[in-house]
C-alpha cells in the first residue's frame, strides 16, 4: 500500500535549519570543520543555583509523576514576579493569566490550532520568523504577509494595511525586539499595534524572547492600556536565561484566551517535569546582575560580528538588539543566499541568509552571537582569505 501524507502538510517544507544542520554534519565527516554562525543557541550555561535547584528537585522521591496541564503555581508565580520586576506589568493574575509551555514554539501552534479555520487570514511579517507562516498554514488558515521596511525602521506600515481587506483576518503575528533584524520596540508602535487590534478585532500575539539580550529596557505588548484585550504574549527562557535545551516558555494573555488555547494543549502533552518548573522559578528570581553578566560577553561578540561584516562590506545598524546582527549585503551579491554559500564553501563558515525570513530578507543576513571570542576570530580570518 502506497502511503500519502495529510494535505495539511502541502507546501510545508522542513525547516531550514533542520537540513542545513545535516548538511553542515556532512561536510564536518568530510574534514571541513564548519564554523556555525547561523543559529540562535546559546553556548552559555544557565546561572549555577538554577542548575543547583534542578538538582536539588530532581533527586527528591515526589517529583517525577505527572504535572498539571497549568504548570506549578510556583513557575506561574515566579513568571507573574518577572513581569511585574522587568516590564512594569502589575496586574497578571498567576493562576488564571499565565500558562507554562514546553518552550514558546509550541505555543505559536496551540494559537494556530486553537483560533484558526479554514480561510481565515493571519497578518504574518516580512521578514519573519518562519514557524509563523508553518503553524498557520498547518492549521489551515492562510498567510497574509506585511513587509516591513529599513527606511520605516522595521515596523509595520498601518496606513498601507487600512488599505487592505481586513474582513477575514483573525490573528497578527508581531516580534519585538524583531527578530531577524534586532529593532527596538518603541511605546508609540506598541500603542499603534493595539489600537490597530482594537479596531479590527485582530487577536494579537506578540513573540517577545529576545526583550533581555542586548537591550537594558525590556518591553512587553501587556504593558500597553487596554492591551489584554486583544493581546497574546509569548515569551521564554530560551534566551534570557541560556536555557534553549531545557524548552520553558510561556503565554501570557486575558483568563478566556488561557482557557480556550488550554483545550487545545491539554490534549497535546502533559506539564513539564517539576524540577525544571522550579529551576525555571530560580532563574526567574535573578537578579539584573544576571542580564548584566550575559550582555557582556553578548557586547564583546557582537564587536567581532561588526568586524567579520565589516570584512563583507555589508551595512548594517550598530544599534540593533537581540542575539543576532542583521545586515544589508553588497550589490556584488545576486541574493543572501549567494553570501551564504560563497561564505560557507570556500570559508567553512556558515552565516545565515535573510531570505529564509521571506523576501523582504533577500537582500540581507543574519550572523548569531552564540559563539566564542575565538571562534569569530577564526571565521574572520577565514572570510579574510576568500573574499
């Protein structure tokens, strides 16, 4: 018997990093010793009393049975407290507002899955993270891109999206600080994107992981008058606590938003192990010496990344944040692409290309911070000798 895949996954490719990941493990097996530039995981460990807590937990008799669906009260506390401290949002009730996840991904497709139905339309950036366009689609809504633009300082144009039919849009993916391109959100372009919501009964779901990470003024969406209702909070601990592996994040959002996108997910897994809700709590508990020890060393690798990209004549914004630096390449150039793999072949390094964050990126690319001194070092002089 012939076996055919769901329609669902019609035009749903696997993600890119997954395949460029084995090509980079192939040419590592064949001696090329590949200097990855590319991904977003940070190398550095989490703070050691979070790693301390795990422990601590984890060898206790009690901990290693099922969870509940809404998280421990402990994380949901500890989350409520870390909004309150850093982004001056005071009123989050932590039993009903806040939602633990196995990592702030899986939460773009419990929003999908859980609001979108055939036809309807979702307001996805241009660039982009690509999960957004992935998750809609798999729940059968339809991509509706807006592109953002250097020259409007990468914001969405709203004059030109009133222009648009709205009729059939129900979700609005926002990023900031955006990712790919590392601009700061401002409170004037939050209050414009909840007002906009507002107006066109728009769900807004805000993808906040990069607010700690280069930047001394983390903002959240919630923080905006009148934001809760319509806003959807993502955020992790991915980022800001160099806790990619151990997949904690969270949705923040109205009681009724909770409730309705925890039928969708409480059929989907279970909670998360306790001991890492409670590393998860410690790590919330840090302190700003904490955000202050990682920026850093972020600072130090981000002066290399402007020099490597200074050796690529691109141009590119020293004042961008996030754990990326995101740059416009030379006209000599046909596309992003053709950086990449020039950089990637006769340098052995891998440097991301724009484009995969859609076409308003073709021109431009994405370098990760998550690497040592040492190895930006060597990927300089690498690119030194072939360009």
């Amino acid at each position: 018997m012939k076996w055919t895949t769901a329609n669902r996954l019609e035009g749903i490719g696997e993600y890119y990093f997954s395949t460029k990941l084995r090509e980079i493990d192939e040419l590592n097996k064949a001696g090329k010793e590949i200097i990855n530039l590319g991904i977003g995981s940070p190398d550095l460990p989490p703070h050691p009393e979070v790693i301390q807590t795990l422990h601590e937990e984890a060898i206790k008799e009690n901990v290693h049975g099922y969870q509940s669906y809404k998280g421990s009260p402990v994380l949901r506390e500890a989350v409520a407290n870390w909004y309150k401290k850093y982004f001056k949002v005071a009123d989050l009730n932590p039993a009903t507002e806040i939602l633990p996840l196995l990592g702030s991904k899986e939460g773009i497709m419990h929003i999908c899955m859980t609001y979108l139905n055939e036809g309807d339309q979702v307001l996805i950036p241009n660039p982009g993270y690509p999960t957004y366009t992935s998750a809609v689609k798999l729940a059968g809504g339809t991509p509706l891109y807006y592109e953002l633009t250097a020259e409007n300082s990468w914001a969405p144009d709203f004059e030109n999206l009133e222009k648009s039919d709205l009729s059939k849009v129900k979700l609005m993916w926002v990023n900031y600080p955006h990712m790919p391109t590392g601009q700061r959100p401002t409170k004037e372009l939050f209050e414009k994107i909840v007002a906009f919501g507002i107006k066109h009964q728009i769900l807004i779901c805000h993808d906040n992981p990069y607010a700690f990470i280069l930047n001394d003024q983390p903002e959240s969406l919630l923080s905006i008058e009148g934001a809760k209702e319509v806003v959807i909070e993502l955020n992790s601990l991915s980022k800001s606590q160099n806790m990619a592996g151990w997949r904690v994040g969270m949705l923040i959002a109205a009681e009724d938003r909770i409730n309705e996108i925890l039928r969708f997910k409480s059929n989907m897994d279970s909670g998360m192990f306790l001991p890492v809700q409670l590393a998860a709590a410690k790590a919330l508990s840090l302190d700003q010496s904490w955000y202050d020890s990682v920026n850093k060393i972020y600072t130090a690798r981000r002066e290399k990344v402007f020099e490597l990209l200074d050796v690529l004549k691109c141009v590119y914004s020293k004042q961008q944040v996030g754990m990326f630096v995101w740059a416009k390449i030379p006209a000599t150039y046909k596309d992003s692409y053709a950086l990449s793999d020039k950089v990637l072949y006769d340098a052995n390094v891998f440097i991301t290309p724009g484009g995969i964050f859609g076409s308003a990126g073709n021109d431009y690319i994405r370098v990760s911070l998550c690497g040592s001194i040492e190895k930006f070092s060597v990927a300089i002089k690498r690119i030194q000798a072939c360009v």
